[in-house]
C-alpha cells in the first residue's frame, strides 16, 4: 500500500489519508483488510477509530484506491454520519462499541 497524500485535520482530531493498493495475484481486499493496513501505516493508532471512507477497485486492474480517516477519540467519531458507524460496528472491540454508541432514546411504548 502507497500513501498518496496525508493531511492531519486538528480541527476534527483525525488524519486524513489517500491510498493506493496494488494488489498483483491477488482478490480484491476487503474493508477489514485495508483497516489493518491502515493501521500498519499510521503507527500508534487505534483500529477503533480507523473509518474507510472510500475504497474503489478498478474493473479489470489490481489497484484500489481509497481513503481513510483515523480519529484520535471517540468522541471525534461523532462527527461521522449513523450509517458509516453501522457499517464499521463489526470491526470494533466490544468496548468501542459500547462506549461510542449512542444512548437509545424513548420508543414505542
């Protein structure tokens, strides 16, 4: 995996990097996949913060690029919609889970 670009976002409390993956003889890389390699490139960083915001395979190359974002804390996460916590809940720790869900309002009664 290649760093295109890096750009660390103060304002946001996250890093912001461009990828590039060229994947030779192999299948296209799962979100999981390029999580770990995320994490690998930006040392100190904690997977549950780590949110893949795009990742895009060409048709018919092995390359995909993408971009990805690493908070610093949780609560720097809430600044990201409902439906990118979602797809991300799988690759979170039972801890980050629990403490960066929201609180369940009053439903039905």
């Amino acid at each position: 995996m290649e760093i295109v670009s890096r750009k660390e976002n103060k304002l946001l409390n996250r890093v912001e990097i461009n990828f590039r993956w060229q994947h030779i003889g192999q299948s296209t890389p799962s979100r999981q996949a390029v999580m770990e390699l995320v994490k690998t490139l930006e040392p100190g960083s904690n997977p549950d913060y780590i949110i893949v915001k795009e990742c895009n395979t060409r048709f018919g190359q092995p390359l995909t690029t993408g971009m990805a974002f690493i908070y610093g804390d949780s609560e720097s996460m809430s600044v990201e919609p409902e439906f990118i916590h979602k797809r991300h809940e799988q690759f979170r720790s039972s801890k980050a889970s629990e403490e960066g869900a929201p609180a369940e309002e009053g439903g039905d009664q």
